[in-house]
C-alpha cells in the first residue's frame, strides 16, 4: 500500500488521477537519458549568511538548533500554493527549496551547520518522470554537492535527516516550530511556559532571529531598495492605464501591478490593497471586486517582493479624475502633514512610541480642526481617551525587511517600546478613514479613505526615504499621475 500524506495523496509525490503505467512503458522511460549540467558557483554577492549563523550560535552555545524552511502548502485537493520559504530559514542560508531543514550542532567552540535537503534524484529510479517531486516535472534539482557550493554550507540528503533529529535532548534542543510538521513531531518540546503558541525555549529562538534582523546590513539596504524600485515602477504601470474618465475595476489594477511584482520579483509581497471609492476606508481591502469613479479617491497599498524576498511596502492615493476635491485636498494634507512630521522625527535614539505619537498628534489637530473631535486634543491624546482612534485606526508604521511585518517575534522593549536604531527600515505609514455609515462625521466626508506609506531607513542624519521616487504633496501626486497617463501604457522590460 503506498504511503499516504495528510493531504491524501500518495507520500512519494504520484498523485491520485495518474494512470496506470505498463512495465514496457516504464523499461523505455529509464533508459536513453543524458545527463545535464547545471553551472553553478559560490554566490559571492551574499557574504552574511554565515556571519547571521554565528550571531545565532553565539545566543545559544551548547545547544543544538533546528530551522526548517516548510513545505508547500495545499491550494485544493493536489494542487500547491506558490512555495514561499520561511523568512527565517532563508535569513539564515540564502536558500529557497521546500522541505529543507538547517541544523546547527554545538562544537564546543560554536556550531556546526548542516542544511538537510532533498538531493536530484538520479535516473536509476523513477521518481524523475513519475513524481512530482522528479525533474520532468519540477526542473533540475541540485546536487548536495552544488547546494554546498553555491551556499558555503555543508549539505546532506534530507533522508538522513530523522536519524539526525534522533534522541535529540528537548532542554539542549531549540526548533522553529510551525514550519514543518515532521520536525515538529520529530524534537519533542521541552516541557517549559508557551507563548504565543510555542515553548518557552523555541519562542527564545524565534525572538533572537527577529532581533538580529531590526539592523540591516548594506546589503540589506540594496535589496529592499531593489523592491522599492520595482514598486515604483508598478505604481507607474498603473497610473498609465487608469482613465480619468470611466470606471475600470480594482481588479485590472491588481493585475497590472502583479504583472510587475513577478517580471522585476518573485510575487508581490502581500496581498495588493486595492480600494477605490469607500473601499479605501478598509485597512486590508484585498478582495479588489470593485471599480474606479471620476470623482472619487483610490487608496492602492501594494509592495514588490524581490528575488531575494526582501519586500517594499507603499501606500498610495490617487485621485481618478487627476484632481482632489478642496475637501479631499484638506484630509489629504493632514495625512501628508502627519507622515512628514513622523519621517522629520525619525533618528537614532528616538522611540517607535514616540514616532506613533508624533504622528497621531498631527491627525487629532487635523480632526479637530475639522470639528471632529468632541474633546480637546490634548484630551484626544491622552491615553485613558485616545478618542481620534476612531478615524485612525492603526499605528503609524512597522518595521520591513524580508518580511512586509518583519522582526515579529522580537520583544517589545526591542521593538514597539524600544529605540530606533541605525540601520533599521520602517514604514511611516499614517492614515484617515471616515466610513461610508459614521453618522459622527458630516457627509460629505463619509467614504473618504486616505493612507500615505514610505519606507524609510534610520541613519545618523535621520530618516532616508527609500520610496521617494513616488511624489507625495497632493500636487505633485497631480503632476505625476498626469504624466504618467501622457507617457501611455509599457509592458515590463
């Protein structure tokens, strides 16, 4: 009986609408193959996997470590999402596969690291035309020997990787746990206090990775300006295929810009936010089902995420007819006012609380002055009120890197009520939302959703803005969007 997965369909990777193969059928297919090449050298433009690696060792000397990357995902029945690697499994060795597993012994004077993988198989068995695991079906593997020359890491088949998890001691053993369910099962957890749905010990080891990551290196810095690039390019895309004068659907827009992600990326970094008319006022507006009015605001959230899967992170408000009303133009202004002062706060030493309330305050005097607010700003802001929530809804920004919501896992005095410092990315990303069925604000301001979002690196001069290849001030956003249309539709090249 052949080996089922928890999905149903057969372990060795055959599935169950595949026909029946004759003996003949199958004498033919194993014979008369050359063999290929597949050039391939060390990677000389990642230097830092190896350096991450040690700062990990570093945190936990004397135990063993154990990162997966995950599998693939089931879409419906036998079909697979897209394969996206776990973020940490490739922040820590560069690589992209499914099913692969890092594995760091202690040496005693460190670790020893070993990436378990799936080898190319040979064409002594079937599985190359028969699985969908082989080659005919996926393309040429690696060997273990071309994956450790690519990555500098010592590699060994992921067949052997069971006998390596074997009799591991739970108190000298850390996993990132979530990612691959056999290695889960596998290292049983120490029995000790769970957060967020992991072991005491394990959550440590997710929390250092995320810690090491706030502070990029330049090379770090290149990517996500790399995807912020190609960001702005979609945004270009877009802009010159929406008309002024008829509706098209949010759809078409999504489309458009995904087309980008995939030519100058590997896939957009986040479902694409879409949101003409009302459905800007709806912070993760991802079904996209609507269409575009003269007349009315659309709110595009949207990021490229690079080949190296660091992503970008931009919000953008256009208005379709190509001007703002005067009464869009003032809620407008308030957003921009806000993210300028949060960007102008930016530096190191300053804390991410104080970036939100620098921001915040902006948008409650923009309420105010709106005669929104039904108290005093300054009663607004305090924390036992925190009134204007109700129009702002969100935080001013997080922190982005090869993740869109990167560094989750760290602690809060290391993130949310803790300093910025150089060489960290975040977006400044504040916004007003007035829903179509708020009877506190006035009609005409009903429906009107506005968010701007920059991506901004932390240096000793301050904030840089990564994303400032696309205009912001209303009337440069007018300026843009009319040439744009004028320069006409381009295919990504």
């Amino acid at each position: 009986m052949t080996e089922q997965r928890t999905d149903g369909q057969p372990a060795d990777g055959t599935e169950s609408h595949d026909p029946d193969f004759s003996e003949a059928f199958l004498a033919f297919m194993r014979q008369g193959w050359r063999d290929s090449t597949l050039p391939v050298g060390p990677r000389v433009e990642v230097p830092n996997h190896a350096k991450r690696r040690a700062a990990l060792s570093a945190a936990f000397p004397g135990e063993t470590l154990v990162i997966p990357s995950g599998g693939e995902k089931v879409r419906a029945n036998d079909t697979e999402y897209r394969f996206r690697p776990g973020s940490d499994f490739v922040y820590l060795t560069g690589d992209h596969a499914p099913d692969s597993v890092l594995v760091m012994r202690p040496n005693g004077s460190g670790h020893d690291a070993t990436l378990y993988m799936r080898p190319r198989a040979s064409r002594e068995t079937d599985e190359f035309f028969r699985s969908r695991y082989g080659e005919l079906w996926v393309g040429r593997r690696h060997t273990l020997a071309e994956k450790s020359t690519e990555l500098g890491l010592p590699t060994a088949d992921l067949a052997e990787l069971d006998a390596a998890l074997a009799g591991l001691a739970p108190g000298r053993t850390r996993v990132l746990r979530g990612f691959d369910s056999h290695v889960d099962a596998a290292v049983l957890p120490y029995d000790g206090p769970r957060e967020q749905g992991q072991p005491g010990r394990d959550r440590e080891l997710a929390i250092a990775v995320s810690e090491l990551k706030l502070v990029k290196d330049e090379w770090e810095i290149a990517q996500l300006q790399d995807a912020i690039d190609a960001t702005v390019r979609g945004f270009e895309d877009v802009a010159r295929i929406l008309p002024a004068d008829r509706a098209v659907s949010e759809r078409l827009l999504e489309g458009i810009f995904a087309l980008r992600a995939r030519h100058d990326g590997n896939d957009v970094g986040y479902g694409s936010i879409v949101g003409a008319g009302e459905h800007a006022t709806i912070l993760h507006w991802v079904h996209n089902h609507g269409v575009t009015r003269p007349g009315e605001l659309l709110l595009m959230d949207m990021g490229v995420e690079n080949r190296n899967l660091y992503t970008a992170d931009v919000t953008r408000v256009l208005p379709v007819d190509g001007r703002f009303t005067p009464l869009q133009r003032q809620v407008y202004d308030i957003v921009y006012a806000s993210q300028q002062a949060g960007i102008d706060f930016i530096k190191p030493g300053v804390k991410f609380n104080d970036v939100h309330r620098t921001c915040m305050r902006v948008l409650a005097e923009g309420l105010h002055e709106l005669g929104l607010l039904p108290v005093s700003v300054e009663e607004a802001m305090d924390e036992k009120s925190t009134i204007y929530r109700r129009w702002t809804l969100h935080g001013f920004g997080h922190m982005l890197g090869i993740d869109v919501h990167d560094c989750a896992n760290a602690r809060k005095e290391m993130y949310k009520d803790g300093e910025l410092n150089e060489g960290y990315v975040l977006t400044v990303e504040p916004g007003l939302y007035f829903q179509p069925e708020d009877d506190l604000v006035p009609e005409e301001l009903r429906g009107i959703g506005i968010r701007i979002e920059d991506d901004v690196l932390v240096t000793t001069a301050g904030a840089v803005n990564l994303s400032a290849g696309l205009p912001r001030r209303a009337d440069e956003v007018e300026t843009w969007l009319a040439e744009q249309r004028e320069a006409g539709p381009r295919l990504p090249g």
